[in-house]
C-alpha cells in the first residue's frame, strides 16, 4: 500500500524514494509527485530544443557562472 505521497514533504519523498527504489510502482508515484513541485522558472530547455544549442547552452552556463563569482 502506498502512503499518501503528496503529503509527504520533499525530504520525506525522496527518503521514501531511496528505500523503495526496487518497488517501480511506488518509485514512479513518488518521483511523479515530487517532480510536480518543481519550479518551472528553474527548468532549463532540452539542447536539442534550442535554435542554436552551442551559443545558448553556452549562455546559460555562463550566466550560472557570472552568479557564483
């Protein structure tokens, strides 16, 4: 039986996760719960979505590069 997952928090999912990795149905629940939280703001486009892959991975990267100095 699985547990009310989307009542879980987010550590709680991913140790739920981690001890139920040989179970795929409650592997799949969790981490389709868990990944419905992401923040879309934080998703970054597949490369192969991109226009032009090079320059704009190459942005991004350096974006994220620019923000850690």
């Amino acid at each position: 039986m699985i547990p009310n997952l989307s009542e879980m928090t987010n550590t709680e999912l991913k140790r739920y996760i981690s001890e139920h990795r040989n179970d795929i149905d409650a592997f799949e629940a969790a981490m389709e719960v868990l990944m419905s939280r992401r923040n879309p703001a934080n998703r970054h486009p597949y490369p192969l979505e991109l226009e032009n892959p090079e320059v704009e991975v190459e942005g991004i990267i350096r974006k994220k590069l620019d923000r850690s100095e």
